[in-house]
C-alpha cells in the first residue's frame, strides 16, 4: 500500500486538537454559555421569537410533553439522562453542543491522551452496551469524535431501536465506541447528542469529509413524527438534576423571570458558512454592577460542558474580580484560585434581562486546596498547545473538501509509472532547478546525516526569479522561482495551485488566532512573512525489508523551512508514519485522524517567540516550511518582541531536553547565520548537494563543511 502525505509550508505538535471553530464541544469561534441552574430556568429550544399565539399558528406551541429525568453526575457538573439501546438501558451525557449518540463498547480499548494504550480503568467508563450486535445493512461508517477536553472516542456506527423519555426510533443510527481517550466518572456510559445533522462526525473509509445523517433529535420529529421541532432543558442545582422534554415545556413551574430567544446558527470562516449549533446573541454583561454593553457575543448554549468560555479580554476581566483574582495555568488550561475566594457578581443579558451566575457555579473543587473557576478564554487550548507541546490537530478549517479531495486523488497518478516515467522524472528533476523545485528520487536527500527514502515532487508558490549575478540581491533570493509542471499531467497544476492558494489563506487565520492566544494584536506577526509557500508531495514507497531499521523516510528534525508546517496525511487511517518525540524522549504516533490538518512549529516561531513556542522533533514525515522574508534576522525577531516572551517564559520555565532535539542541526536557532535567508540556503544545499554543487558552487565548500 502506498504510503501518501501531503506537506504545506505556513504552522503546531503532540496529539493536541484544536478547531477553527470545532464542530464538537470545543467552540472555538463562540463562547459556550451555561444559564439556566436553579433559580433561573431558560428555555432550550428551536422556537422563534413571537408570541404564544403565533408560535400556535405555525403548529409550535409549547406543552408540557415526553419528559425525563436528568440525573446530575461527575460532581454535580455533568448531566446524564437514561437511554436505552435494544432495551438496554443506560445513562448517556446529554449534549446540546454534538449531535451523534454513542455507547462503549464491551471491548473498549483505553487510551491515554497521548494516544497510548492504558488499562480501562483510566477511562472510568460507566456500564458498556452488552445487548444485540448493532445492525449494519450496508453501512461502512466509523464515529470519529473529538470533544472539547481532547477526548476522543471512535468505533463502528450502525442502526439500533433508541428509546428515550418514553419515545422510541426504530433503526437509528449510532455508534458503539471500542476505542480512544476518555476522562469519565465511572457513570456515563456513552454520550446523546441531541444537536442538528449538521454536527454528525460519521466518515466513510478513507473519507476525511463527515457524512451528515439524521441524529436523534431529528429523527424524533422529522422520521417518526412523534414530536413538535422543539425541546427544552430544565437544570437544577443538587439532586434534582432536572428534566429533558421533547415536544413542549418539562413540568416545573417557572417562578423567575425567564426569556424565549431566538436560536441562531454561527458564522465562521471567510466563505460565509455556518454551523447550526444551538446559539444565542448576548449584547453584553454584567461585572460587580458594572454593564458593559458594548461586547456584544454569540453564545453557544451546551448542557455538555461547565466551562464558560468567553473572549480572553472578557475572560481575564472576570477572573481578575476573584478575590483573590484567578491567574490562568496553562499546563492545565484553566484559571485557578483559592477554594475560599470569593466570587464577583457576574451576569449575562439576554433580551434585556440580566442572568446572574449562582457564585457556587463559579468555582470547582480541583484538589489541593486549589479551585479552578468555570470561566475561561476561547484559545487557552492553543496557548498550551503551543507552549507545552508544539503538534496539534486542527478541524473546521474552512479548507474545502473538494481542493482536499483533488489532490490527494491526484498523488496516485503523479506517482504511478504511467506519468512519472524516466523521461518526466528528468524533465521535472530538482537538479535542474536553482531554487529546489521539482522531483526528487528515493535516496537523493538526507537529514541528520542518513538518506531518506522517498521520493517527492517540491512546489511553491508561483514566482519569477528575480535573483542574478549583477543585480547585488543576497544569494538566498535566488531560492524563489517558477515551478517545474510535469507536460504529461497538465491536470496537476490547477489542482496544486488552488491547494496552496487555500492553505496560505489558511495561514493566514491561524496565524491571527496564535497572536491572540499569545495576548498580541493579531496582525504582530504579518511584518516577518514572505510571498512565498512551498509544498511537498510525499510518496514513501513500502520498505524493502519490514524488519529493518535502518531504512528512514525521513529522520529526526524540526521543520526548518519556515513558521508552521500543515501537513495532510493522505494515506488512509491504517497507514501509520508520522512520529514526534514527546517531553519524556519518547517517539509518539500521530494517526490520521479523518478531517484534519496536523500542524507543528517551525524553527522561526521559536526564534520569533524567543523559545516560548518550540518546535518539536518528528520523523519519517518531511513537511515544509511556510513562507519567512528571507532577509529576516535572529535578532529583529527576537528583539521585536522580546520583552513580551521574556514575561511569558518567566511565568512557564520551560526548558529543553537533548531528547527533545537540542542536538538537531539548526543553524538558525544557534545564531550561525545573521538571516533565515542564508539559512535556509545552507539547509537546502547540505540536503540536495547535487543541486548545490552546480548552481552554488561558490559557497557549496563553505556551507557543506560549517559543521
């Protein structure tokens, strides 16, 4: 089987998720709101605004329906409602914020959060699912989640009666769960998501685009007809938990005020896409009797988490009024305080009414002595990605699936005999250019010293070369050129061109998004970019002998050639391949995770950070390096921002292992050369020395012998 990876130059490490925004718990582009604790009841719904009267018009109106008990769970955080598989009944998370509904399996495998494999009792899993096999009919799709904490169960989905608050579905689709990292309460045993299609994580083999199906909730009013188009959450501190109720009202009765507000879908992206999470629109808040009324927010309204998540301006305000003020802990991601603070007044306006936090939601019990708060910022996930681990995965990126889909569809052909003959491997041969575009074969470039066996085609985005011998540029601007297109597959170069042109636009929001988890203007890092990306195509062929370890597709490194690398794995799931070396000097595997971009810093944002963010050493999986202005110095980078991760490093002492790749050859990082130009010239020459002896022939000693 071959083993394919597509590589973009633009920039994160270890098995971290983030998403832009997430189609799951984590709402990366929305603040995840909890409301609705006792006192104060808020109707969940898909009821618009209006009266009574006409809500009854359109064949909505409320009533009191099917209900069922909400049974409180994890410390009174969680909450859990019955479900029954094929009559087997058990208790699931109930989640407005995702849509699939899931149970473990019997033969649930744990894993850590690393992706390692641990005994079962670390995920503290409830009861697994021990009924009837589910039904397949056909239906070859694998549930692959990741929620808001990183957990991330997988497993087989098929078709099973689902019964809950008295309604039943025959051959709904679910999921059984056999594998993945799970930090539970030894109560749930799955999860009911009763979210809209749009949120389903079901995906075909070898498929990175979900196959939207009909949840739950849908299948309730739309399949069966059992219900109204509406439920409603009721949530009430201690015991009671609550109620659930589908079609109509749940039977409390309201003695507060509460408000009915319309549910809104969220934009994100540039292309003006939405996702249909349940959301509100809140004009503003409260803070110890202070109004501020011009941070507006779209608020995701989640039963699935008791965190809050705000901007981080809005999220630092709120932990600054603890008394003592809550400070931010990045390895743990939360902001924590003494279990004895005291919590300020904090409440929400919706549709003119101020809904005021009960201080008891405000703090969790974290051990220690020490409690966290309930309040936290939207990127402190990426801010520890990026200081604490440096890989992540990234999902909703907003690149489309058919840009996706065309290349990796197209890897196959360029690599296969019929089009990469000994004639177009000659004509698109990287010795033929002076800026490293172009084929290479197996065994032609080397890193840490050894030869890589792959071979890989090199492009860039579209330059003239400006570069020549009279016109004084430094020798490292000959490095930009036009691209070597191979005259058999005319095809290629379109779909190349619009990958590229997506992934830069990419770059482009992430970059804005690391600014802010780094607390800076978002724009800080524009001034260091250059015009130019490059892309690797990868084709690893199979090892000619499995047992030997020698053989490297590509060895131990950071990525040198720029800020970030995206890397798409185009191998399907089961091919394994890419592998980074964790804080304990351990080599980590880094699946293919059906959807995503794996992303990892570069040499230049740790110079840039001042080693705040660094890049992390991996192997077998040569990505490429995003564009930086080649006449960019050690010290502008650094000393540009010097101060700012001076600070941060102060609060973090992050310190660097041999393990973790001190050793690695990076010229940059050790100050060799005055500009990442010059750099990254000497990195390409020591790699293709054939191309660097004919076209850099008077330097090639120099740089070959700088060891």
């Amino acid at each position: 089987m071959l083993a394919r990876f597509v590589h973009l130059a633009l920039f994160l490490e270890l098995v971290s998720s983030l998403t832009i925004p997430t189609r799951n718990k984590n709402k990366r582009s929305s603040t995840s709101l909890n409301i609705g604790r006792s006192p104060y009841h808020v109707e969940i719904s898909k009821v618009h605004r209006g009266s009574p009267q006409a809500r009854s018009k359109r064949g909505y109106k409320p009533h009191e329906s099917n209900s069922t008990l909400i049974r409180p769970t994890n410390s009174n955080l969680q909450y859990a409602i019955e479900v029954k598989f094929n009559g087997i009944p058990r208790y699931l998370l109930l989640d407005t914020g995702s849509s699939d509904t899931w149970m473990f399996a019997e033969d649930f495998k744990c894993r850590a959060e690393n992706g390692t494999s641990v005994p079962t009792s670390q995920c503290r899993i409830g009861q697994p699912y021990m009924g009837d096999a589910l039904l397949n009919e056909g239906l070859d799709e694998t549930l692959s989640i990741y929620y808001g904490n990183n957990e991330n169960p997988t497993g087989p989905m098929g078709y099973a009666d689902v019964s809950i608050a008295g309604l039943n579905i025959e051959n709904q689709q679910v999921a059984l769960v056999n594998d993945g990292y799970w930090a539970g309460d030894n109560v749930l045993s799955g999860v009911v998501g009763v979210g809209n299609r749009g949120l389903t994580e079901a995906f075909a083999p070898g498929s990175d685009v979900p196959n939207l199906y009909m949840p739950v909730f849908e299948s309730l009013y739309n399949k069966t007809g059992q219900i109204d188009p509406l439920f409603s959450v009721a949530l009430q501190r201690g015991d009671a938990g609550g109620y659930l109720a589908l079609g109509g009202l749940p039977p409390v009765h309201f003695e507060e005020d509460f408000v009915t507000t319309e549910m809104l879908p969220i934009p994100f992206g540039t292309k003006g896409k939405t996702r249909p999470f349940y959301s509100i629109q809140t004009p503003g808040y409260t803070l110890n009797g202070k109004k501020y009324t011009n941070e507006s927010f779209l608020a995701v309204v989640d039963t699935g988490t008791y965190l809050n998540r705000f901007p981080t301006a809005v999220a630092d305000k709120i932990n600054a009024a603890f008394n003592p003020p809550a400070a931010y802990v990045p390895s743990y991601d939360v902001y924590v305080t003494s279990c004895n603070a005291t919590a300020p007044q904090f409440g929400v306006i919706i549709e003119g009414k101020h809904f005021y936090m009960d201080p008891a939601d405000m703090l969790v019990d974290a051990g220690y002595g020490i409690c966290a708060t309930s309040i936290t910022h939207l990127l402190n996930k990426l801010y520890h990605a990026l200081t604490s681990v440096g890989f992540l995965y990234i999902t909703n990126h907003d690149v489309p699936s058919a840009v996706i889909s065309d290349l990796v569809d197209a890897l196959p052909k360029l690599f296969s005999p019929l089009i990469l003959t000994e004639k177009t491997k000659e004509e698109i041969a990287l010795h033929n250019s002076p800026h490293f575009l172009g084929y290479s074969s197996v065994g032609a470039e080397t890193t840490a010293g050894r030869i890589d066996r792959r071979e890989q085609v090199e492009y860039a985005t579209e330059l003239d070369e400006t570069w020549t011998a009279e016109n004084g540029l430094p020798l490292y601007e000959r490095l930009k050129g036009p691209n070597q297109w191979p005259s058999e597959y005319p095809e290629l170069r379109p779909v190349v061109e619009r990958y590229l042109s997506e992934l830069t636009a990419l770059s482009e929001r992430f970059l804005k998004l690391v600014a802010e988890a780094l607390t800076l203007p978002q724009e800080v890092f524009s001034q260091f970019l250059s015009e130019q990306h490059r892309l690797k195509l990868v084709h690893y062929p199979v090892s000619s002998s499995a047992g030997d370890k020698e053989e490297q597709g590509v060895g131990p490194h950071k990525d040198s050639s720029g800020w970030w690398t995206f890397l798409l794995q185009a191998s399907p799931p089961s091919v394994k391949g890419l592998q980074a070396l964790n804080r304990e000097g351990r080599w980590i595997d880094v699946p293919n995770i059906p959807g995503t971009f794996v992303v990892n810093i570069g040499q230049a944002f740790e110079v840039v950070t001042n080693g705040m963010c660094k890049a992390t050493v991996h192997r077998v999986v040569i990505p490429s390096g995003q564009g930086v202005r080649g006449n960019l110095t050690k010290e502008e980078a650094v000393g540009r921002l010097r101060e700012h991760f001076w600070k941060l490093r102060q609060e973090q002492k992050t310190q660097e292992s041999n393990e973790q790749g001190a050793d690695i050859d990076s010229p940059f990082l050790k100050g060799k050369y005055d500009t990442w130009g010059e750099s990254q010239l000497r990195i390409k020459i020591r790699s293709h020395r054939d191309v660097g002896r004919k076209f850099y022939g008077d330097v090639y000693e120099k740089y070959l012998n700088d060891d």
